[in-house]
C-alpha cells in the first residue's frame, strides 16, 4: 500500500484495550510510548494484537506542541 502521509512511525503493538466503542492501541516506536485510539471495528479487522508490526500514520494538522 501506498500513502501519500510523511509522517509515518513504525513500530510494534504492546497492547490493545478495548472499550466499547474505541479501542487503544499502545504502540513501542523505537523505545516511545505512542496511543492510538481507533475504532474496536478498525482494531479487529486490522487483526491488531501484541507483537504485532504497524506504522502509525500522524496527521499533522492534528499534533499540538507545548512548552513551559
């Protein structure tokens, strides 16, 4: 698959929670914590689960910085 996304972290799936509705997804990008909150839908049908490989995708109009 191709994507036309920059900001692309590969990683590995530490653990899935799901709730309800939204499952989070804990993601270890190179020794960072990364969540991701999606679908339990999007989750199953991803076959989402520990150890397994993925790419989180950031939209970038979507990150926030901060300082103090």
């Amino acid at each position: 698959m191709k994507i036309s996304a920059r900001n692309q972290l590969s990683g590995t799936v530490k653990s899935v929670n799901e709730g309800a509705a939204i499952a989070n997804v804990e993601v270890d990008v190179n020794g960072q914590r990364l969540v991701a909150s999606i679908t339990v839908e999007a989750a199953r049908e991803l076959g989402l689960k520990e150890g397994a490989a993925v790419t989180a995708i950031v939209k970038a109009s979507d990150v926030m910085l901060a300082t103090d």
